[in-house]
C-alpha cells in the first residue's frame, strides 16, 4: 500500500502513517510476526496521545517521524519476475523476424528500416504494447496531458525507484526521479521531500532558482535525511527538472539522467552529469577528498558504489549531495512548444542512448500518442533490450 501511494498523498499524517503500519504488520505472512489482535489493540495508534497534534510554534517540522517509511521492507518482492520474455522480433518495414533483439536491431539500424523492431511476446498477442503494468503511471498522477510517468520492477527483486510530480496553479511544475541504492529509504525521503525544499530556496520569487539556491536545497535535505536516520546505510540519486513560464530548471545528483529532446530533429543536449568515478573529474575530486576508487565488476566504485554523489550515504567517503544544474531558456532553445525533456533512472540508460530515446519518443508522438505513450513505449524498450534494474520514465513537454 505504501509503495503504490509513493506521494504518500494518503497518508500524510501522523495518526494515519502509524494505521498504515498497523495493517502491515496485521497482514504480515508469517504466523511468528503477525499482531495478535490483543497485540494490535495495544498499538500506539489507539493510545490517545498519539492522536493528538501539539502545536509545534509557528514552523511545524514539515518531516514527520514516517514508521511506514522506517519500517517497510526493502526485501519485499513487489512483482514476480517476468516470465514473458518477447520470443520474436520484426522489422517494421520489410517484416523479416529474428529470434535475438541484437540482429533485429542491426538489421532495422543499417537498412534504415526505422527505430526499433516490433515485438511479439508468449503471453501477448500485440506487439510493442507492455506486457505488464506501470507501477505507477500518469492515472495515477495530478491529471497534466503535458507530462507521461512509468515506472516497473523489471527484472529486479526489490523497487527503489521513486518519483515526484507536483503541477503548481501558477503554471509552475515540478518533476523528479529517484533510484535508491543500498535499499529505499533515501529515495522515498527525497521523493516525498525534496520538492518542498526547492520551492523553500525561491520563496515568492521563482526567478531565484539558480546554482547556490539549487545547491542549498540538495543539502537541506540531504543534512535532514541523515538527522532523521542516522542509521539508515541506503542512498539516491535524484534528477528534478522545474517548468517555469519561459525557463527549464535542471538539477542532478548520481546518474539518473534528463535530456532534451527536439520534435523536429530529435536529440539536443543532455542537461546533466553522470555522477560516477569514471569521470575524470569526479575521481579526482574523490581521491583529493580520501576516499578510495576500485574497480569491480568491470566497474569503477567508490566504497562500493557506482555513483559519486547521492543522498545519503554517509558512511561512504568521497560521495557528496552537491548537484549540477542546468538551465533551458524555452523562448531562445525551444521556440512554439518545440522541445521535451526525458527524465529516467540508469535502467533506461544502461541499454537505451540519448539519441534511441529522443528516437523512439518521436516515433511514438509521431503516430498521434500522448506524452504517457512515449514514457511506456521508452520502459518497454528498456526492458526488451535487457535492462536488469528497475526503470523509471517521464516524459515531459515544454
């Protein structure tokens, strides 16, 4: 329940976070940690004091105590692992079908028979249409048909990827992708938080978002994340873009990415960093601070890690919370609405590039579908392509 509200829309408050907990453990599996219903009605939550809010001056701590947050379980399978592998792949335009995506995908690339093959799976008789379910996806999200999210488990046993969207009256918006490492904790806290700190920084004056703004909001939370848990050993990282009236606000920590994309002549720029130790720069910045850099797996890592900078993560020197920005100036780079902007955790850019992503997107908008369209038609490539972690998507216009 708590994953499906990743928002936490439903359970804002105190009272109802620690009812949530309560049907957790009322509905655990086993036996041995079920709550006996004499145990369950001595729970905080009927205790009279935890129904009452004291006033708490005139700044109330906008990061409640979450138990559900604390407690939830990052073994947890949330869907079983696919078994409906795609068995056929078609060209689009000739029709020839291959038994491996790779010689599809060699074959539709070096003849110019389009982006991508067609799909044909064991338990789906339509082709390039997802074989599952979004976890969460635009129905379940503020309606804005400007903007597509979806995001799956693949081929991984736990989520750690986590979104943020919140549409403003004025026009403003605000979109983020979180992957959590280590378990989720970090990504939920940065999910749920982080957009509060951003429109914190600017206060009234929107125009106010810049590098030292950005950069105080990332280390708000971040300072907040570790007070709050210390304990906690999980991390995120966390891409965010901001839609003003005539600006693309674009902030990054660790490597989930955003590019921007053109409706005419597909990939423009990307607008982050890949915050990782084969970066020249951030493994020069890692060893001059003591950390350590070691490859595994084929793999530079500091501490273990894939990535330089996150939230979280105190226990591993060298990686930071500072972020890179960006700033799109929509009027000069994306005149008449020419422009989106693709958001996504690494387990889209593991196996898809910035031009095949800018690609696809078109093709998909091309043929009359909506910005959520472009979002599922992106993690369904992912997914064929062979992406083991979980992916998250989202498809912004601007």
């Amino acid at each position: 329940m708590q994953a499906r509200d990743q928002l936490q829309i439903g359970f804002s408050s105190p009272s109802s976070e620690q009812l949530l907990f309560l049907i957790w453990q009322l509905l655990q599996y086993d036996p041995r940690k079920r709550l006996t219903p004499a145990e369950a009605l001595g729970h905080p939550y009927f205790a009279e004091e935890d129904h009452a809010h004291p006033e708490q001056g005139d700044h109330p701590n906008k990061y409640p105590t979450s138990r559900a947050l604390q407690t939830q379980s990052t073994e947890t399978t949330l869907q079983p692992p696919r078994s409906d592998e795609p068995n056929k792949f078609e060209c689009p335009l000739c029709s020839k079908t291959f038994d491996l995506w790779n010689s599809c995908h060699q074959h539709v690339t070096k003849r110019k028979h389009g982006h991508r093959c067609q799909y044909h799976f064991n338990t789906a008789t339509a082709s390039n249409s997802l074989p599952f379910t979004c976890l969460s996806s635009h129905s379940l999200l503020p309606l804005d048909e400007t903007s597509g999210y979806c995001d799956i488990q693949g081929r991984r046993s736990v989520i750690e990827d986590f979104h943020s969207i919140e549409l403003n009256g004025d026009g403003t918006k605000f979109y983020g992708v979180f992957d959590g490492h280590r378990g989720n904790l970090a990504a939920k806290f940065a999910a749920k938080f982080l957009i509060s700190d951003l429109k914190d920084v600017a206060s009234a004056n929107l125009d106010s978002y810049n590098n030292f703004t950005i950069s105080r909001a990332f280390e708000n939370l971040n300072s907040e994340l570790l007070r709050r848990h210390p304990s906690d050993d999980s991390g995120s990282t966390a891409t965010v873009a901001i839609k003003l009236a005539d600006r693309l606000v674009v902030a990054n920590i660790g490597d989930s990415r955003a590019i921007l994309c053109s409706k005419n002549s597909g990939f423009r720029r990307q607008l982050t960093v890949d915050h990782n130790p084969a970066n020249d720069n951030e493994r020069n910045r890692i060893l001059e601070s003591g950390g350590e850099v070691a490859s595994a797996g084929g793999i530079l890592r500091v501490g273990g890690l894939a990535v330089s900078r996150a939230f979280g993560d105190s226990n591993v020197q060298g990686v930071i919370s500072e972020p890179h920005s960006d700033f799109v100036h929509i009027p000069k780079e994306c005149p008449d609405s020419s422009c989106f902007v693709i958001l996504a955790s690494d387990g889209l850019w593991d196996v898809v590039s910035n031009d095949d992503a800018c690609l696809l997107s078109n093709d998909t908008l091309g043929e009359g579908g909506t910005f959520q369209d472009a979002a599922e038609a992106l993690t369904l490539e992912a997914w064929v392509r062979g992406s083991m972690d979980n992916i998250g998507v989202c498809v912004v216009d601007i």
